[in-house]
C-alpha cells in the first residue's frame, strides 16, 4: 500500500480539516506531519462547528488512527483543551490518538521567545501568532530542543528548566517590554504534561511502516499552505516548518517512492493571514465581500483575512512543487453574486511577462495580469451533484483544469462535509 498527501496550496486556510474529514472513510490511519497549534482546521457536521488545533482531522471517525508525526511541534497545554474539548462527543482519543516520541514540544518559554522577538521587530515584524512555533523549530534544529520522548525519562525536568533558564536570558536580551509570570505559566504547563502522558507514545515511523506492511491505508495531513513552507513560501513571511510534500516525508518518516496521490486543496479565491506579499489583495468592495460572505476570519487566532483573486501563477508553482496529483476547489459558493471574476494569469515582473513566480513578489515589483469570466448568481450551497452547478462555474472550472493541467475532483459549496461534490 502507498501514502497519499492532503496539501494546502495556499497560504493556508484552504479548508484542508473539512476535506481530510471527509476523504477519512477512505483511510485507516490519518497521520499529521507538521506544524503546531497556530493552525486550525475546521469541520462542520451534524450542525456543530469544530475547530482542531494539533489533532489530526480523522479523529471524529471511530474506525480511523490518528497520529501525531515527529514533524509536528505540540504546546501540551494547548493539546489537553483540544481533548477536553472533544470529551462531550464520547470519542475514545486514548485508543484512538498516538504521538510520536520524536515530537518537539512547545514550552511557556517558547511562547514569550515568540512575543519578544516579534515585538523586537517593531514594524517590520512577519505577523507571527505568537504561539511559540518558531522558537520551537530554531531548537529543534539547534538541537536544544525537548521532546515527547523525553517525558519518558527521568531528568526530564532538568532538561527542562536548563533549556528554559536559556531563554529567560533570551528574552532579556530582546530588551522589550514582556510582561510574565512564568512560575504561573509552569503550574499549567506540567499539569498539562502529565495528562499529555496518558496518551500513548511511539516510534511513528516504525508504526507507519507497520501499518503499510500490513496493508492499512495512510492519509498524510499537512497544516498551513504551500506558500508559507519555510523554502518555497514567501520568506520571510512563512511558518518555521515545510508544509509541502516533502515535509511528509521528513514529518513522517515515509520515503518518496511510498507516497501515491498528492491531493492539493485551493481556495475558488486566494486568503492570506497576517504580514506578507499578496500580489491579488482586493482593497475594494469585491475583496469586502469576499471577506463577508466567506467569514474570512482565523479559526484560531480569530484574525481578518486579507482577500483577492484566484493567483493561478502561484497555484501552478506549488502545483509543480508537490507533485499534485489531485485538485480540490473550495468556497465556491462565496464567489456566487459576482458578476465578473478575475483570474491571475501572468505576472509584469521588471518590464516584462513572466507566468512563473519569481523570487521576489513584493508589490514594487510585481503587477498580475488577468483574465476575465462570468460570474454566476446561482446558490450552490443546496446542490449535490456536479450536474446541477451553473454553466458559468462549469466553465470557470474547466478553464483551471486546462492550465492547471490537473483534474479537479472535488468542488466544495459550503462548510458541511455534505456540501461536497464529487467529480471523478
């Protein structure tokens, strides 16, 4: 059996939760394998809004896995209200929840790191959600970090207070105004910790194998989008992990040659959270409507969304980076009532056309070009079957597929799991 791949292709909130929710009957195992709790996934059914942070989206499935990679970074404290949030649904998340020991964790310390280097930045900062990602990732990779295997061992918590006695001293060479009590934080943080050992710790990259040893069927979960991977986004305005396909591999584990279909999630429009280049932003009523009728707001950090057009030169590069294999359109309905949709084709980049993203997007030097087609009126929130969509959405769709070169086998028309419709 092969491992197959769910992307944001974006700059994140794509709608990846819903879709992974969806496509889970399909699977046995749903494995996340990056990022932390500054990314949330949202899945609507039976009237209820949910909103994960760190769990992988299969967890509302009772026949599925779901693992926490070592590519993820967890806050413990973060993680226990995610459970508890989930104990009024009556899932079984000891049996059902595993987390790889090779998992770094996020401490209290990580988190005011986080404030006081941003506040650092002053109006340069990269609009971080301050909740201890980037920190975590720069100890990983500094090799001071802590993780979930650790909690095994039995100096654990002087490995703990050297790491977080370094940060302290970090903090005060910000020289920024942090106000903290981190023996307060502390209290929560290792209550938080002992609960967090209750669950079961593994060698996810043994159990992976395993798994498709004995023929199970393994879903990978990204976080964030393509355009905020730390190589390929638009650095410095990325997230501290890689949220491509390759991040799979590393975040699971899983060698390329077991990796089959790479489905890629994409927004019928583009969002963007926080600081950055967005060379489609809409600053009139278009982008305002967008914005209203999408409820374009962080499902964790509760943050406007910035709104423009679909930037097709974007999405066939992070096409092309990760190999998508699958394309899956969200939010269609949000674009119904516009009487005329734009589409990026090509880039005025430095007095030329260029249709590739370049390595610098910033507004000076880049001007998008677009294409032009009729919108639709039509409510898509109410239809099932593909038959049923409007023949100005139909066109809109076949006109991506054409550049994109890729099938789109799923269009979204509305946040339920049954507002899904099929393609393939």
């Amino acid at each position: 059996m092969a491992v197959d791949l769910l992307l944001g292709l974006q700059w994140g909130d794509e709608g990846k939760g819903k879709i992974v929710d969806v496509l889970t009957k399909n699977y046995n195992i749903i494995a996340r394998f990056q990022g932390g709790p500054n990314a949330g996934h949202t899945l609507k059914f039976d009237g209820i809004k949910h909103v994960l942070r760190t769990i992988p989206s299969g967890i509302f499935h009772k026949e599925s896995m779901n693992v926490i990679g070592n590519g993820v970074v967890v806050d413990p404290v973060v993680f226990i209200k995610e459970l508890e949030g989930l104990d009024q649904f009556d899932i079984d998340y000891k049996a059902k929840l595993i987390v790889s020991r090779k998992a770094h964790l996020i401490l209290p310390t990580h988190r005011l790191l986080d404030a006081a280097s941003e506040a650092s930045k002053g109006k340069a900062k990269i609009g971080s959600t301050l909740k201890g990602i980037g920190p975590t990732y720069m100890d990983k990779t500094g090799r001071n970090g802590i993780r979930v295997g650790d909690l095994e061992m039995p100096d654990w918590k002087e490995k703990y207070r050297a790491l977080a006695n370094k940060h302290e001293a970090m903090i005060a060479f910000y020289n920024v105004d942090v106000q903290y009590d981190l023996a307060e934080m502390e209290v929560e943080f290792f209550e938080s910790v002992e609960r967090l050992k209750e669950l079961q710790f593994i060698d996810s990259e043994a159990y992976l194998h395993q798994a498709l040893r004995d023929g199970k069927t393994i879903l990978a979960e990204g976080a964030q989008g393509s355009l905020l991977d730390i190589d390929f986004g638009t650095y410095p305005f990325v997230t501290s992990s890689n949220t491509t396909a390759a991040g799979a591999c590393t975040g699971l584990g899983i060698a390329p040659n077991q990796i089959k279909d790479v489905f890629g999630i994409f927004k019928a429009y583009t969002t963007r959270v926080g600081s950055g280049p967005f060379p489609t932003e809409l600053f009139d009523a278009d982008g305002e409507e967008m914005a209203r009728v999408g409820q374009e707001f962080g499902a964790v950090t509760g943050r406007a969304r910035r709104c423009g057009w679909l930037d097709l030169v974007a999405l066939k590069y992070t096409c092309r980076v990760n190999g998508v294999t699958k394309l899956m359109m969200m939010k269609s309905d949000v674009l119904s009532g516009f009487k005329t949709l734009k589409v990026a084709t090509a880039y005025k980049y430095k007095g030329e056309t260029i249709e590739h993203l370049p390595f610098n997007i910033e507004p000076e030097n880049v001007e998008p070009i677009y294409s032009e087609f009729k919108g639709w009126s039509e409510d898509l929130t109410g239809m099932t079957e593909y038959a049923q969509l409007p023949k100005a959405l139909n066109e809109y769709i076949d006109f991506l597929e054409k550049e994109l070169e890729i099938p789109i086998t799923i269009v979204s028309v509305g946040p339920d799991r049954k507002q899904t419709i099929f393609r393939d």
